[in-house]
C-alpha cells in the first residue's frame, strides 16, 4: 500500500494562522500544537508522511531547528514516528484518554462534538429489542437493504413529511456517514468533483478526500444557499453530485426554505447531477418542523437523501438509511457486498422501537436544547463580548462562531494544550478557510457549559491580546 505524503504547501495551508506572539510560548511549542490539532481533527491522516525539515522550514519561513525541535517534541508525545526511508508520520499516542465533559474527571474537555447522551428511552428500546430478537434467530441475520418493518416505518415518516416514499426506496446502513461513503463509491472515481456547502461537515470532507474526490465549495450567504452560485459551479465543474445539508446546518445552524429547495431541485434536473441530501438533523427542530424534504421537490430521481439515528435519538446507534429510486437502491446494494452484509438485527429492532416511541420523548428532547442553547448563547455573550453569533440556530446543536480575529487556529491549538478540545474553523471548509470562526455545541448540561466556557475565557484573552499585538506589528 502506498504511504499517503502531504506537501509543505497543502501543510501550509492546513496549519493555517498558527503562529503569534504568545508569552511564554516559543514558535517550535505553537508548531507542535498546531501540528497535533491536525492530527486529532483528522485533517492530518494517520500513517501520512510529512515533508522534510528543511522543506517544512522554508515553506514556513521558520529555521530548520524550530521544525526539528517541534517535530522532536511530538515524537516524544507519540504523534509522530520516524522510519526509516519515509521521514516522519503520524500516529496516535498509545493508551491515549478518551475525552469526558465532566471536569475533574480526564484531563480533556471536549467541546469538538456536537452529540447528546443517551436518554432512558435507548435502555428501553434495547431491552425491547431482545425480547423480540429470538424471532430473527432462525434466520441468517444477514440482509443487506434492512428489516422491512423499520423500512416500512422511515418510508411513513417520509410521507407524513409530503415525500410519498415506498419500503423499497429506503436501505439502512451503518450511520449516515457510512451511507454517503456507498453512495460516493456508486457514483464517483478518483479525481471526480463533489460540490459541497462552504462551510460543511468535517467528516463528510475526509469521505470524499478518502474516495479521491475533489470538493468544490460554494460558500453560504448570510441569507443561506447560494443557488445562483451552485448553478455556476455545477456548470463550470460538471462534479459527478453535490453534497447538501439542508435542515439545520452543521456546522451554521440555517434551515434552506423551501423555495430554494425547489430551485436546487431544478438546478439538479437541468444539469443532471445528482444531489446527497444529508437530513441528519432534521428531527431537532425548536419552534416549527424544517419543509419537506428536498427530494418532494424533485421529479428527476436526481436526489438521494441520508437519514439517521444518531443526532435524532443517540449516536452509538450506529442506524442510518438512504432514501432514494428503487434502481439507485439496487445498484447500491449491489455494491455493498464488497464492504459489509447489513447492519446489526438488534439495532435495527431498538430503532423500530424508538421511532414508535418517538413522539414521547423528542418533544421534551427538543426544549432541553432550546434551553441549552439560550443559555449556552447567554453565557458567550457575558464571557465573550467580542464574539458574534452569526445565526441562532432554529434546531440542530450547535453555534456557528466568528471571531474578532482570524485566531481560530491559533486559539484552538492553546486550548487544546490547556486541556480543552474546541472546533476551529478551518476544520470546517478547505484551503484554509475560516479562521475567523468556531464551531461551539451547546449539548452539554448548563452548568457544564458555564465552566468550559470559563476555563476557555483566560485562554482567548491571552491569544487575542498577542493577536493583536501581532498583526499591529505585521501592518505596520
């Protein structure tokens, strides 16, 4: 297998606005940190080789010592390695701590992910689940498209939605993620275009970059989706699909109207190219339910829509669905054989279990966020006067963030050294965009919050302060 390389100038880019004058923090620790944020955000891959020391040094207009000093240092910590013949590459230390957001209880914080905890209700639904488990015993287990009782079930949410949608168009995968990544090997090749929301979901940039796909942004306007903007794009790139979130988007929060959902509906029509809808979020909504799907809009068969478990009831219920023709259904079952044989029996039977239960417990799901998100916005707001809200958010979990500053790097990499795991911007779109942003869930219990934010203020006042001083220098 060949060794992934990364160059000294996509490096360049990823590392961003890294470096400034802090106190008491040489050039070769903010390297280092810099350095390590993009190895746990994922933007660096595992087992990718770096460019050389002089090679970084100069690209960095830095000295050969700094890189080395900074390259030694994560070595020691256990994110690099040194092989012989390939430099230095990335890894993960051994017996490194998974994350808590009770302090006092591991030494990171992490306020990266944007997820709830399980409520009773997924106790419930397993124990459930077991007891109507014996009866799929006599079979197999294996079935690639899904149990035809949870199909049935997703197909009746859809049409209460105004998407008339049959059993045979819907198949349950392994989280949604796993769905666009079958869906990305149906439909696209190394080197193939994908257009993407600018900003957009991390993980769904690293599925497209892991199947040698180019993304091409189209930025979101302050009033939302550029559609003018996507009709260019389509028809200067001819991508093979574009990838959509359209319900409370992650990471800024906005809804797409349902005017624009007809117009992208047409552009996909016009020109032919299909549509990933990602409708993860679609169920945390706070004062009123998101439009109908995008794909109510569209006579084409040119939208493929994903679905999921995991924001709506828990993310260790690793259930998600597509939703799109019978023939696409086919040909992506088809292809599934290569990767998996279906998704597990007993969280499809929990699944069933929480979609009938649904309407008992999403409601009081739903004002627990509201309230966390008024508070969470309360609490930047007394900390954080110089940071602005850019969207409240109508559901979804999160605040989309933008700094006085472009210090999101900078910022997230001292947090991350102070024990705290943020979101920078950058994270969320390519070539280095986005400094002047952060992404902030607001999932955590109130009080919980309150002192993550608090630890985080001195950090942010110490980054702005040398910020400031710095780019004072650099214009003058």
């Amino acid at each position: 297998m060949t060794q992934r390389r990364t160059g000294s100038s996509s490096l360049t880019k990823l590392l961003g606005n890294w470096q400034q004058d802090l106190p008491r923090s040489p050039v070769y620790r903010q390297l280092a940190d810099g350095l390590r944020l993009l190895i746990l955000d994922g933007r660096l891959p595992l087992d990718c080789r770096l460019p050389g020391e002089r090679e970084l040094a100069a690209a960095l207009g830095i000295s050969r010592t700094t890189v080395a000093t900074a390259l030694a240092q994560l070595r020691d910590e256990g994110y690099l390695a040194s092989r012989q013949g390939s430099g230095s590459v990335t890894m993960l230390p051994e017996g490194r701590q998974t994350v808590s957001p009770l302090p006092g209880r591991a030494t990171t914080l992490d306020l990266s992910t944007a997820a709830l905890t399980a409520g009773p209700e997924i106790h419930q639904a397993y124990a459930q689940a077991l007891i109507a488990l014996p009866e799929h015993l006599a079979t197999t287990g294996y079935n690639q498209q899904g149990l035809p009782e949870l199909r049935e079930i997703i197909a009746q949410r859809y049409a209460a939605r105004g998407l008339p949608t049959d059993a045979d168009q819907i198949m349950i995968v392994n989280g949604a993620l796993s769905g666009f990544g079958l869906i990305l090997r149906l439909l696209t090749g190394p080197g193939d275009r994908v257009v993407i929301d600018q900003p957009t979901y991390p993980i769904a940039l690293a599925a497209i970059k892991g199947a040698s796909c180019r993304a091409v942004p189209v930025s979101l306007t302050q009033q939302g989706w550029d559609t003018e903007g996507m009709a260019a794009t389509i028809a200067q790139t001819s991508p093979r699909l574009a990838y959509l979130l359209a319900d409370f988007h992650n990471p800024v929060g906005c809804c797409m109207d349902a005017t624009t959902r007809a117009t992208i509906a047409d552009i996909a029509a016009r020109t032919r190219t299909t549509i990933v809808v990602d409708e993860t979020m679609a169920d945390l909504w706070y004062d009123a339910p998101p439009p109908p799907p995008l794909a109510a809009f569209d006579d084409a068969d040119r939208v493929i829509t994903l679905g999921s478990a995991g924001k709506s009831f828990w993310g260790g219920l690793r259930l998600g669905w597509i939703r799109a023709s019978t023939r696409t259904i086919a040909s992506l079952i088809q292809i599934r054989d290569s990767l998996d044989l279906g998704s597990p029996i007993l969280e499809q039977l929990a699944a069933i279990n929480l979609f009938n239960d649904a309407e008992n417990f999403l409601p009081q799901r739903r004002e627990i966020l509201r309230q966390r998100r008024d508070a969470c916005g309360a609490a930047i707001k007394e900390l954080f006067p110089d940071w602005k809200l850019t969207v409240v958010p109508q559901g979804g979990l999160s605040w989309w963030i933008e700094l006085p500053k472009p210090l999101a790097t900078v910022f997230a990499a001292s947090a991350e050294s102070q024990g705290i795991r943020i979101g920078a911007g950058p994270r969320f779109g390519i070539d280095g965009a986005f400094e002047r942003y952060l992404r902030m869930p607001f999932t955590l219990e109130t009080t919980e919050m309150r002192i993550a934010l608090e630890r985080l203020k001195p950090i942010w006042e110490s980054v702005a302060q040398a910020g400031s001083e710095y780019l004072r220098r650099t214009v003058v």
